[in-house]
C-alpha cells in the first residue's frame, strides 16, 4: 500500500507534515546534534586529550592515534561551522542536553531520515 492510500484509509485531525518541513527538522536537528558533538571536541583539545597540529604533520597511524589528533584545517573548518551554529540558534538553544534530550533527538533524526528513505539509525551527522 502507497502513503497516498494509507491517508485515504485513515482520518486524521491534522495534515501530514510537508517535506520542507520535515527537511528543516532534520537540519536543525542535525546542526544540534553535531554542535553537541563539537563541543566534546573541543572541550578534549582544552584538557589535552586532543591535540591539533599542523595539517604538514597530520599522519595518524591507526584509529587511536586519530582520536587523539586533529588537522589545523579541519579544526579551523569546525570552529567556523559552530559559528554559524550558534548564529543560526543561539548558544542558549544549543545544550547541554539530557542523556533523555540527546536520546531524543537522535530517534527523531533517524525516524525523520527513515521517511526520507535512509535506513534505521542513520545518524552520520
């Protein structure tokens, strides 16, 4: 059965969602979602754990040696992306979340992308 049959069948108070505005709810969530996650990053590069160094000299060598380095210009990258982040929502509106908030968002990205035809738990931010 095609979603166009599956309304007729049923009555619903409300009319579905468009597709611009499920789009913007995945963006925003997205943007929210990867803000969150920069945050932790950059929080790990002020106590050390991470350590940015010149782009010249990034060459991890295996996957842990990745997760405790990052390129000059990748960070440089993320720093302007969090700018525009923050300028889009607000540094008010951007966490810290929840483990129930974090949990939130997450299921609702991955059902809003299930409608756009990602597969379950797709949640590549």
């Amino acid at each position: 059965m095609h979603f166009a049959e599956a309304m007729e069948l049923h009555e619903f108070s409300v009319e579905p969602r468009r597709a611009t505005e499920i789009q913007d709810a995945v963006e925003e969530l997205l943007d929210k979602i990867w803000y969150d996650r920069h945050m932790v990053t950059r929080y790990k590069i002020q106590t050390g754990k991470i350590k940015v160094v010149p782009k010249k000299d990034y060459a991890p060598k295996n996957y842990h040696e990745r997760e405790r380095i990052i390129s000059s210009d990748i960070w440089a990258g993320a720093l302007k992306s969090a700018r525009r982040v923050e300028k889009k929502y607000g540094k008010n509106n951007l966490g810290p979340y929840s483990k129930f908030d974090w949990g939130m968002m997450n299921g609702k990205l991955s059902a809003l992308r299930w409608v756009f035809g990602d597969e379950w738990d797709m949640l590549d931010t």
